[in-house]
C-alpha cells in the first residue's frame, strides 16, 4: 500500500475507490433482492408449520423419508454422470477445436453454440422425438435390424443423462478450450523435438496446462446439473426423481411449503459442499505446481 | 564430444498460397559446423529451420542428415536439438523437470536422469536453480535451462531460432560468446537463425544470407562482409555505399570502374595520405554529421545528389567536431575496400 503524503491527493485517491466501488451498488442490491432475501425467506419457512408456528417437523419429516434419500442420491448419480461424460467427451473436442486451424475452429465453435441460443423446452422436447419407442432412432435401429426391439431411449435415467449432457457439453467446453487454445504452440513443438509422441505431449503438457480449464467447466456443470429440474421432469418420465422435481412435487401435490424449504437447504448445502470441495482440490493442484513432468 | 552429422538441404521449396517462403533452397552443412541463417523478418530463415525440425512440410526438395532422407520423419523421431525463440520452457515443470523431460521420455533410468540433467545445468551455470519454477527464473537463466534441454539429450544437430533476440544487450553479447563455447567443447552440428548481423558474424563459422526466400550468399563471416556477392548482403551487412560507375574517380586521376561500387562507411577517412596512390576520392557536400561514441558518422551529397555514409573512428576524427554542414569535403577509400558488385544500380 502507497502512502500519499500530500491531503488532496489522497482524498483524491479516496474519492476515486469510493466511485469505483459505487459501480458495484447496482448488482449488489439485485443479488440482495433475488438471491439473498430468497434464501432467508425459505430459511424461516422451513422452520414454520402450516399455521404458522416454528417448528423443527419439517426437518424431521423429510429427513426420516426414503424417498429424499434416493432423490439425493439420483441427483449426484445425474450430476457425476454428467460430468464424467461432459469430460470424457469435451476435452478431446476442445483438444480438436483448438488445434484445427482457425476458420475450421470458429465454424465447429458455431455448431457447438447453436444449440445454447435455443430454448431448454424445445431441446428437450425434441429429444423426445429421436428418443421415444417410436422415435427417429429407434425406428433407425429396428429398421436396419441392428436391434430387434427398440431400445429404452427415454423416460428414464439414460434419456434424462443424455438430455443433461447435450445442454451441459457447451458450457463445459468453453473454459476448457480458451485453456487449451492459450498453450503457446510451442510448448507442443518443443515436446515433440525432444522425442514425445502425440500421447506423451497430450500427457504431459497439454492436459496439465489445461487442468485450470476443465476444473472451471466442471464446477460450472456440477452446480448447473445439482438442480436441473426440465430434462429430469420431461425424459425423465417420472421414474428419474432428483432434489429438483421432489420440491416440485412436495410443492404443487401437497402444497406443503415446510418441506420443499427443507429440500430446498439439502440442495444449498449440497452446492456449498462441493464448491468448498473443488476449492479444496484446486489449492491442492496449484500447490503442487512445482513437480516433476515424468510422463 | 558427441558424433555429429552433416546435413543436406537439397532444392527445398514451400509456399503459402502464393507467397514463396522457400525457393528452392539448397544449402550443404558440414558436420560439426556452425552456421548462421541471417536475414530480415520474412526472408525464410524461420521457416527453412521449422523444415529442418520437421514442423513445416516442403512442397518438394529433400532434406538429409548425414546420408539418410529426413524430409517425411516425424519431428519427434528426428533426434534434433530445439531452442525456441520465446524458450518454451514447460511453465508447469521445475528448472529439473524441464531438463529432465528428454530423458524421461528415454525411458533413462531415474538417478541417472537426473545427474545428466544436473550435469548439464552446471554446465550452462545454472547449479543450484533446479528446483526452481520457471516463472522464478530471469530471461538469461530461462535461455540457459532452454540450451540445457536442448543438449541434455545429447542430439545430433541443433537448432536454434532466434535465441537471444529478447534478451538485453549486455545479455546477450555474453550469451554469443558462451552459446559459441558450447558449440565448441560439444561439436555439435549447430544451425542459427538470426536477423542481427553483428551476431552472425561473431558466432559462424559460415553465415547464409537469406532474403524472400533464396540464399543471396553463404560465406565465411569475413568474405560475407568484405565481399558481399549482392546489393541486398552489402547493404543488410553494414552501412554500404553503393555508388554509380563513372562518380568515383582515383586519386591518380583515372576513373575507378564500370562497374557499381560498394564502399562501407568505415572504410572512408578523410585524409589522402592513409589511403594510398591506387585509392579513391569521392567529394561532396556534409549534409549531417553524427557523433556515436566510438565513432563520428557524416552525411555526404556527392555532386550527383546521391548521399554516402561516411564513419570515422573517433580516435582519428580530430576535426570533425569543428566541420560545419554546407561545407565542401573530400572522402577518400583505399582501393582494398573498394568493390566491385556485378550487376548492382546505385
């Protein structure tokens, strides 16, 4: 910190972060609004009866039922699934995106983007139509005989995860292609002249130097995906139950405010743990910056 | 010292639409040899090395190391030595890591591994830095862990573009020395890309002097300055004058040549004495005069309107502090330094 001896400079100085932290006041009071008094406001619901009077019931209820259990357990298995698909088939497109030359890069970009400008309704809805029993693959599969009856495509765990990944796949790639495209392409050239292979360059230099980048997609897919409720409610076909489409139903079924706040904290709390838990694990990575490259 | 190999540039030719980035280059390198590609930016010094690495493909032509045909081997099946322009150091790795990485990619056993590498950071004096992290390191120490990773794996040839362009003078003027050093205690088959004259001169054993694509020349560093073949290597060497036949006259009063002379400016002194019977005189106008530390330079109109550098050492520059712009001077050259350059326009 720069110690201003002379007074005008420094109420200058003063005046200068008062304005800039000012510009801040405009978003800081809609996230108040929106995001903040929300919270509170389903905080003191769960701890309300339908009367009206505090209780710890409501805790107890959702707590001792099953059904939260296996719903807490759905969402983590659509959440990781996701992810570890969404990794699995985003770093190598983003590794193909930023190694094509770049008129072939932004065009295969713009495909990538297309489906983000269209609504999540008709994207699910038009899953539906390739998925169903009597949908475009199916009646591809049955009709070249590759499979004899058509295959359980939708109205379950598979669709929902299918319907989840195509949403999520953009937003994944992204962060992790600005990584990669940020490699100095000489880093690659260098490896390759003291003898790598394509494999061992990938390896040891590119996925390291792009671990920033799919870190920040998965925690933009692990938070998106822990609450996603369309794709489960639509492909899901009421068999796939996540946190989500539990509150929905505790909320237009059995109008019962209580509970869906409870579920509503489990899903909070849910996303305050694994954000601490990437934090965690990036610390980890940055701190063990200074390694050994032994392939 | 380890085995090195000649290399062959055989009529190599790559374009880029229709820019000709290489024409037809053919150039022999003999084994253990430093040479020197030295052009301006845009001359195919850059692209020739990236062929010989393998990161750029030749439309045609032939590339040999030794007696073997290297042009269609994988870059990372080449055995080549590689120091980048911007070092390219692994920013995730230790200085060690760095070194190290060749030899891991060997398959060298670990405790051997990592006394090569040590070895070879104490032999571009960098003992004591390996376990530091790249981005701890000064622009001179990143150039040396570059240099030792490129040799750590002992390889055949090197190669290396640009390698001191970012660093400072002073830096640099030491790098050249140690890197030429380095070349020689190892004998390696070193091959250098630059666009500073002064420091191809000072490293080669022979410098190409490359421009839009075709070597103008390729020399020893005294031939390349003292005789250039072409205008463009005359004047990209130094402040050359080139002058028309029929300006220059000799002191004995016949006229000097038929041809285009090239004098360079340091060549000139402004007393007859020094330069003998057979020597030149030019006379003129004094445009500008410039003093530059060591030496003074003056700006000369000859009668015909073409202007000519003139460089006179400081020691022996007396008076030029006291010469006024406007007045009439006489510039006169020995005829050792007068060269004839066939087919050159002033």
């Amino acid at each position: 910190m720069t110690v201003i001896a002379d007074p005008f400079l420094a109420a200058d100085a003063r005046r200068e972060r008062r304005f800039f932290l000012s510009l801040s006041l405009p978003a800081l009071f809609i996230v108040g609004l929106a995001a903040i008094l929300p919270i509170v406001w389903i905080i003191r619901q769960s701890f309300l009866t339908t009367g009206g009077e505090y209780t710890v019931g409501n805790y107890e209820k959702v707590l001792s039922s099953g059904l939260t259990w296996s719903a807490l357990v759905t969402t983590l298995q659509l959440s990781l699934g996701t992810l570890a698909i969404c990794i699995l088939l985003g770093t190598p497109l983003a590794l193909a995106l930023a190694s094509a030359r770049p008129r072939v890069a932004n065009l295969l970009m713009a495909f990538v983007m297309l489906p983000l400008w269209t609504s999540i309704l008709v994207r699910t809805y038009g899953w539906l139509v390739l998925l169903r029993r009597d949908g475009l693959i199916n009646a591809a599969l049955t009709g070249s005989g590759l499979t004899a009856e058509p295959l359980p495509l939708v109205y379950n765990f598979t669709g929902t995860l299918i319907g989840m990944v195509h949403y999520m796949l953009p937003l994944f790639l992204l962060p992790v292609y600005a990584a990669m495209r940020d490699i100095d392409a000489n880093l690659v050239r260098a490896s390759a002249s003291m003898g790598a292979t394509l494999g061992q360059t990938i390896r040891t230099v590119i996925l390291p130097l792009s671990a920033g980048g799919i870190f920040s997609g998965s925690i933009i897919v692990f938070i998106y995906t822990i609450g996603f409720f369309i794709t489960p409610a639509v492909l899901g076909g009421g068999k796939v139950n996540p946190l989500s489409t539990r509150i929905e139903r505790t909320l237009s079924t059995f109008q019962d405010w209580g509970s869906a706040s409870v579920l509503g904290i489990l899903l909070l709390i849910l996303m305050a743990l694994v954000g601490v838990m990437f934090l965690a694990a990036r610390r980890l990575i940055a701190g063990r910056k200074v390694g050994t490259g032994h392939a | 010292m380890m085995k090195s190999l000649p290399i062959t540039i055989d009529s190599v030719r790559k374009t880029y639409g229709s820019y000709v980035a290489l024409d037809d280059v053919s150039l022999d390198i003999r084994a253990g040899e430093f040479l020197t590609l030295l052009g301006p930016s845009g001359s195919g010094k850059t692209t020739l090395l990236m062929a010989l690495a393998g990161f750029v493909r030749p439309d045609s032509g032939r590339l040999s190391l030794d007696d073997r045909d290297i042009t269609r081997l994988a870059p990372n099946k080449r055995d080549i030595g590689i120091v980048f322009q911007n070092y390219a150091l692994f920013p995730h790795m230790s200085v060690l890591a760095n070194v190290e990485y060749p030899l891991v990619l060997r398959k060298t056993p670990k405790a051997e591994a990592r006394q090569r590498a040590l070895d070879t950071l104490a032999r571009v004096k960098l003992d004591g830095l390996a376990e530091r992290n790249i981005a701890a390191l000064s622009g001179g120490q990143r150039q040396r862990v570059a240099l030792a990773r490129a040799i750590v794996f002992e390889p055949r040839v090197m190669l290396m573009d640009e390698p001191l362009s970012a660093l400072d003078k002073n830096l640099r003027e030491t790098m050249q020395y140690e890197i030429r050093r380095l070349h020689d205690d190892l004998g390696i088959t070193t091959i250098y890309v630059t666009h500073d004259q002064r420091e191809a001169l000072i490293m080669s054993d022979r410098v190409a002097v490359m421009n839009s694509g075709r070597i103008q020349q390729i020399d020893t560093p005294q031939r390349i300055y003292n005789h250039p073949s072409t205008r463009f290597v005359a004047e990209f060497m130094g402040e050359a004058n080139i002058i028309a036949p029929g300006l220059v006259r000799r002191i004995d009063g016949a006229d000097a040549s038929s041809e285009a002379l090239m004098i360079r400016a340091e060549s000139f002194h402004l007393d007859a004495k020094l330069v003998g019977r057979d020597g030149v005189a030019l006379e003129g106008t004094l445009r500008a005069k410039a003093f530059r530390g060591e030496n003074w330079l003056l700006t000369l109109a000859l009668d015909g309107g073409q202007e000519i550098l003139v460089c006179i050492p400081a020691a022996l520059a007396t008076g030029c502090a006291e010469l006024a712009t406007g007045q009439r001077l006489t510039a006169y050259a020995p005829a050792a330094k007068v060269h004839a350059i066939p087919g050159a326009r002033a």
